[in-house]
C-alpha cells in the first residue's frame, strides 16, 4: 500500500467500515464528468486506495468464513450486531451487519 493511501486507514492502521465507506465516497468522483479545464476528476491515489482495500477483502472474508465454521457466533442486540467467538468473547461489533461484517473483514487484513 502506499503511503498516499495511508489517510483511508483509522488510527489503528487498519480499515474499518468508516474508512471504507469514504474511500467509496471518494471513488464517487469518477463519475463526475470532466472539469471545465479539461483534466478529469480521478485523484490516483483514490484508484490505489480503492484497489488496495478490493485486494485485502479476499483473504477478510476467509477468516471471517473459517471463525463462522468454528463456532464463532453473529447476534443481534439491542439494535446492534456482535460476533463473538466459541468461547463467548466478543470479536468485534456494527450497528447494522454490514458494518460489522466490513470491521471483521479489514481487522483481520
């Protein structure tokens, strides 16, 4: 990754749904039509960021598949959703499931 893509990472150094969901913001740019001046609307470093995070999801969702297959549990509480592994304790969690599902995937890239 390079350090241009740094700024799309939280204070833990890694991904969470946030990040993900400015970069893809971001990444929304390329649909604006070119500027008066002639140069397009693409920042690079939104292109290297955006095909950073889609290279890092694969090997998220393995882990995320193998802790399900484990034992590992998703609830839904009081609005919220958890997973929590075998022995009970708490992985991470997301106010809706994609949320969480996105935080477990880039914690463990």
């Amino acid at each position: 990754m390079s350090e241009d893509t740094e700024d799309y990472k939280s204070e833990a150094g890694r991904r969470e749904a946030s990040d993900v969901e400015r970069l893809v913001s971001s990444c929304r740019t390329l649909e604006i039509d070119h500027m008066p001046d002639g140069w397009p609307a693409i920042k690079m470093r939104d292109v290297s960021a955006l095909c950073d995070a889609v290279e890092s999801v694969v090997p998220g969702i393995d882990r995320l598949e193998d802790r399900l297959l484990a034992g590992c549990e998703i609830t839904r509480q009081d609005s919220r959703w958890y997973l929590y592994d075998r022995s009970g304790e708490y992985v991470t969690s997301g106010d809706t499931l994609r949320k969480m599902i996105i935080n477990v995937v880039f914690s463990d890239c």
